[in-house]
C-alpha cells in the first residue's frame, strides 16, 4: 500500500508544483533568482486530468537533494538535449493566483552555466507501430495503464511500449506504421525504476505507412 500511494503521488506529479508551492497571500507575483540542475536522466509522469502519461526531465532547484519531474518546454528558452548533465540559472516567477491544476512556477532561463554529454550516442532505427497499446509507468495492479506507444529497435524484437513523447522530435499519428532514423542514448543502469537510461532523439522518419 506504501509503495502504491508513493506512485500515486508520483503520478500527479506533473503540472503540479515542481517544488513546493509559498502558501501566501501575496496579490503580485514574485520573482526570484534559481539555480536548477537538470539530470541526463529522464523520467515517466501522469498528467493531471488527462489518461496519458509522458516522459519529462528529472530536475531539482537550488539545493534540494531530490530530483522531481518536470516537462521538456517547462522552463522558457531551454531546450534539453538528452543524454546531457545540466546547471541553469533561471528566473523563478511565484504565480499569486495560480490555475488549479497546474504549478504555482514560471521558469524562464537565464544561462546555461554548465552542459555536460553523459551518454554514449550512436545511430539506430526505430519501428513505431500503428497500433496502440495500454502502457503502466510501474507494474501495479492498482495503477490504471495509459495509452502508449509501441516501438522496436528491431523487427525481430518483441514490442515495447512507452509515452507516445518517447522520441524526441517525433510526433505520432495513430493508425500509421513508421520506420525511424534515430540517435541513441544510452546511459549506466540505475536502480530508479522511472529512470530512463536509453533515451531516442529524431533524425529523419526514413517511412510512414497508412495501416490496411
């Protein structure tokens, strides 16, 4: 039950307060300098009112010792490139009168004090299927799945499935077949379960095929 209720949580994790949110009463805004460090990890989170779950980054500000998921385009003028290590300096505005369901933050970047490449990258291909198929972010049965995206390096492997954000710069279309040309990520294994340490980025979609 422990372990369901931390998942839980977990999975409202997104467009909710990356940290927590100042209760106050405050009628303007309040904006403050922050430093974020940005894990070459990325992670799996639900969204708030809405079945899918999606893959974000791992981040944690200032000097807060546990990394927390955040979106890819949460923080203004950032582009995260997979597979690297990062520290931001970034404005942090305190919304006065926050929408119910999303955070309390507006990150917008102020420079990128360091990029660090982590993972070893190399070329792949990537069959995406036209089908769709129930996705869990853990293997829970009173986790309700999500729909998800079914994907191969192989086409003799056994298919996979993820969050239909999986690929980098890909979008998908339901009720195609695609061929993918792709950049590999691949970083050590790490014992976080949500943690992904191969990672796909696109390069070009060498097919795309209608479904009979």
């Amino acid at each position: 039950m422990k372990k369901f209720l931390f998942m839980l949580l977990l999975v409202l994790v997104y467009s909710m307060a990356f940290v927590s949110c100042i209760n106050d009463d405050e009628s303007e805004d309040k904006i403050d300098k922050v430093e974020i460090y940005i894990s070459p990890y990325t992670s799996f989170s639900g969204v708030i009112l809405s079945p899918f779950v999606i893959e974000g980054m791992t981040v944690k500000a200032n000097n807060n010792s546990n990394y927390q998921f955040m979106g890819f385009q949460e923080i203004e003028g950032f582009n995260f490139n997979r597979g690297n290590e990062y520290k931001l300096s970034v404005q942090r505005t305190t919304l006065a009168d926050p929408p119910q369901d999303a955070s309390c933050y507006r990150y917008k970047l102020i420079k990128i004090e360091s990029e660090i490449s982590k993972g070893e990258k190399s070329d792949a291909t990537l069959y995406i299927s036209s089908e769709t198929e129930p996705f869990k972010i853990i293997d829970d049965a009173n986790i309700q799945p999500s729909p998800g995206m079914k994907y191969k390096e192989n086409e003799s492997d056994e298919w996979r499935v993820g969050p239909f954000n999986r690929v980098s710069g890909f979008v998908y279309e339901p009720g195609y077949n695609y061929v993918l040309s792709v950049e590999k990520i691949v970083l050590p294994e790490t014992k976080e379960s949500l943690y992904q340490h191969i990672q796909y980025t696109l390069k070009s979609i060498i097919s795309k095929q209608k479904a009979n």
